[in-house]
C-alpha cells in the first residue's frame, strides 16, 4: 500500500498556521535565551549543535529562555523560493502535468513547485511563465532575453527579442514587505490575496467562471505537406470544457509555423486540438500540447499556483527603556517560537507584546558601583539551605539583576563541574528559590541586600522614572510567563551574539511545512 503527503497538504498547513496565529484565542511568541552555550558545547561557536526533539530538552530551553515576543499578524508571510530573473537563463515554463513520471522539460523536477516556472524581476514584481519558447526544436524551452516588466492583466511577451517568452504577471512585493520578508532564498506572497483589494483586478479577471480558461498550446510536431502560406481560425479544442478556440498558422515550409489561442474557453481539465474538424491536411499532421492552467485560472489563488508551502516569521529584538524585557551586555544562542503559554501562575494566555522569562531581584546599597557579571553565579543564605542563580543581566542605575536557575545549579549546589543532563531526580526543579527574608545576595566580588522594601514596576531616580519591565514585591519578581508552559514548535541553535544597548535584531525564521 503506497500512499503520500500531497503538496497542497502542505499549502493547507501553511494557511491554518496563518489563520491560527490572527485567531485570538492563540497567543505565539519568538523567544530568545541561552547565554551560555559554551557549557553545553565547547564547539557551540564554530558548530551550533542540531536542536533536539523531546519534552526533556523542551524544559531546559524553558530554563535558559531569557525574553518573548508576540507574534502578530503582520509579522508572517506565505513564501515561495526566491526565482530572480536574469537574462540567458532558460526557465521551466507552468504545467499541469509535472510528476515523477513526466519531469519538468528545463529542470528535471519531479514536481512544477520544485522547478523554476516563475520569477521575480529587478522590481520586485512576480511573474509565472505561460510559454518558454518551447517547440520541436526547443523542447526544453529557450533562453530568456527580455525581463518582465509590465502589469497587464493578460499573458503577453515582455519584449522585442523573440525569445518565445509569454509571463502572466501576478503581484508586486511591498516595499515594506521587501524589508521584513524578502531572503536570499525566499520572497513573500501577499497576505490574504482572496480578499486584498490591491489584487481584486488580478483574481477578477481569472475568476471561478473562467475557471479552466486555456492560456497556451504548445507545438509538438509541425507536421509536414500541409500546404504554405495557410491559416486557420477558430480551430475547436475538445475536452471536458466549452468554447476553445484557436489560430493555426502555415508557414511557407508547410509546417505549423505558430498556434495561438483566440478564445480560452472555461471549463477544461483537458484538451486536445481539434485537427480533424479544422480541415488541416498533409503527409504529417502536427501535433499540439494544450496545457490547462491552475484552477480558477492563472492569478486566482497564487498560494496553490506558485506553491505557498513555507512560512517566514519575521521579529524585531529592540532595546526599550520602557520595558526592558530583552537584556543587553549579555550573550544569545538559541531563538525559537512558543504557541500559547500563560501568564506566571495562572492559566490565561498572554496578550504582552513583550514578556520576561527570568527571575529577577531588586537590590538595595551602592548599587552603582556594585559589579555581577554575566553569566555569574550569584547566592543566598535563605536560613534552610542555599539559593543558587545565574546572572543574565545586572543595571547598576536601577539595581535589578536578572537571574535564572537551570539545570547546571544541581551541578553547583552538589559539587559537579559539569552540567547533569540525565539525572532526573533534580534537573534543578527543587532548587531553592531567593527570598527577601533571606541574607546578601552574594556574587563573585560584591554582596548586596534586597530592597525588601520596593514594590512595583517603576522607580524614580533623580527624577527620571525607570520602567522595570517586571512587577516587584519586596524587591522579588517572577517571570512574566509560566515556564515550561504551552507548545515549543521551533528551536534554532545559532551562533552566539553579545547584545548592546544600541543593536537591533532581525530575526527570520523559515518555518517548512
């Protein structure tokens, strides 16, 4: 028993993903954390090592998560492979028929989404290819001469060279979009293109009652002896659909010299040309390939036409002294994206734009000249043990300190050098948290106390308010989201960045269904 995952399976798993993340009952995050990936591998800078796919691993991306950010409509597109044109290059031309059994004539894929049958011009304008050239001299098609460049409505040649060419124009990238969106291996399709008034023209003018519409009739065989100098109009092409017509031309060899369609039709799923009735004679009668375009026609749904399989996501690291969720003077290695988790100790999705996933302490004393450095180990005496953390940021202006405890705490509280990745009775889930009621928080040069007496999410220094990011209670916070909550569903381990108070980041992620 043979069976497979079809394409348009995919092209439907984009789409609900699309749909998933407007829905209001979804909240999806990007995440960024791990500023310490050389003690998970000494070789993490040269070869990030390949994310793993288990709950075990899950909870301890939870543990290093540093900060989240909200995913929202406007920050994911459809893509398809980036196809630029460039002249001298022959393209794969749209067909219906291209399998494993029957390869794309320029490419030899097994599939019309894997070969180049579309491109995108030096104007950011996207095209499909009606015709490459294609004829029983050119089987596989010609090289292309002239870009596209025009936005009729209709297929038509792009220029004056004779290369064959027809390109059906279908959309412009936004310049916005060009930013957000645009890859070395990826260009986005325009969202919501079944009601997006910008391309009303394009769907209207190949909607469902022209559906089966034909385009293009390639030649397969000129035939020979079918007399010069002769045309033939209105020649039917028979199949399933209605209304097909055609435009047969003799040259003065006695061969077709071209085949045009003059009326489309609607309706076909197949077509043949109807010879016999066009009262075409000769010693070889020619053969011809009617190729049946999408359905609805060319421009009517561009994420099935074009193969609109992937995802990028597209977010924005900032600094923002309004809400300093996203640390700076620290390291990031891994990013990923997170579907539904709740609010700290509750079960509400989140709707913040931004979110803190670390603990966090507000110290009191000489906090300006006090010094925690990164990735630190930090400690308490709480009266019935040890609190153990690791500093992920300290602002000596506000005296906040950010801190995790992940599973490489077990290791200190007992006395292993190396993190315990397969003793499960600990992983860090019982150590011991800070208190206010506890002593100093002690680090490797300074100990300072916590201002038990602060609560709240700003603070005012020489009369200039601070926004903390996090609520305090006697001079405690939690993270903004529960950890080990809702669904991991994308995991990049990537090369380590240090983050500096003035430094943006882009962060793209192709997201393959």
């Amino acid at each position: 028993m043979s069976a497979i995952i079809t394409d348009q399976f995919r092209i439907l798993s984009a789409e609900n993903f699309i749909s998933s993340i407007g829905s209001s009952a979804n909240s999806y995050y990007t995440f960024v954390g791990l500023t310490n990936s050389t003690d998970y591998s000494t070789n993490w800078e040269q070869s990030p090592p390949s994310p793993i796919d288990s709950f075990d691993n899950f909870n301890d991306i939870w543990d290093t998560i540093i900060s989240l950010k909200k995913i929202n409509p406007e920050d994911v597109r459809r893509v398809i492979r980036r196809i630029d044109w460039e002249s001298g290059v022959t393209y794969d031309m749209y067909r219906h028929d291209v399998s494993r059994n029957k390869l794309s004539r320029t490419t030899n894929k097994t599939s019309l989404y894997e070969s180049n049958y579309y491109v995108m011009n030096s104007n950011y304008q996207v095209y499909i290819c009606i015709n490459n050239g294609t004829d029983p001299e050119n089987p596989n098609g010609r090289p292309s001469l002239d870009e596209p460049t025009f936005i009729d409505l209709e297929p038509r040649i792009a220029g004056t060279s004779g290369d064959g060419y027809v390109w059906k124009y279908l959309y412009t990238i936004n310049p916005n979009e060009i930013f957000k969106f645009e890859s070395t291996f990826y260009i986005p399709t325009p969202s919501n293109w079944e009601s997006n008034p910008t391309f009303s023209a394009i769907r209207n003018n190949a909607n469902s009652e022209n559906s089966g519409q034909l385009k293009t009739v390639v030649i397969a065989n000129r035939g020979f002896g079918l007399g010069a100098f002769k045309s033939y109009t209105n020649v039917p092409i028979i199949g399933d659909g209605i209304g097909a017509e055609a435009t047969i031309v003799v040259g003065n060899d006695s061969t077709v010299e071209s085949i045009n369609i003059t009326n489309g039709g609607s309706g076909y799923t197949y077509g043949i040309v109807d010879i016999e009735s066009s009262g075409i004679s000769g010693s070889i009668l020619p053969e011809f390939e009617v190729i049946i375009p999408p359905s609805g026609g060319h421009g009517f749904n561009i994420y099935k036409e074009l193969g609109a399989k992937n995802i990028l996501l597209h977010s924005r690291i900032e600094n923002d002294n309004l809400n300093p969720d996203f640390i700076t003077g620290n390291k990031i290695a891994r990013i990923g994206i997170i579907k539904n988790p709740v609010s700290f100790g509750t079960t509400f999705i989140p709707i913040d734009q931004k979110l803190s996933a670390t603990y966090a302490i507000k110290l009191t004393g000489n906090i300006e000249s006090a010094t925690f450095t990164a990735n630190s180990t930090i400690t308490q005496n709480i009266g019935v043990g040890t609190a153990v953390g690791r500093v992920v940021s300290y602002d000596n202006r506000t005296g906040v300190l950010k801190y995790w405890q992940d599973r490489s705490m077990v290791g200190i509280i007992t006395g292993t050098s190396t993190i315990d990745s397969t003793n499960s009775p600990q992983y860090g889930y019982n150590l011991n948290r800070f208190s206010s009621s506890g002593g100093q928080i002690v680090g490797q040069t300074n100990s300072l106390p916590v201002d038990v007496g602060f609560t709240g999410i700003s603070t005012t220094i020489n009369s200039a308010i601070y926004n903390l990011g996090q609520y305090f209670v006697s001079g405690l916070s939690n993270p903004e989201v529960q950890k080990y909550s809702g669904e991991i569903i994308y995991i990049d381990n990537r090369p380590s960045i240090t983050r500096s108070i003035n430094q943006k980041e882009d962060i793209r992620a192709i997201l393959q269904f």
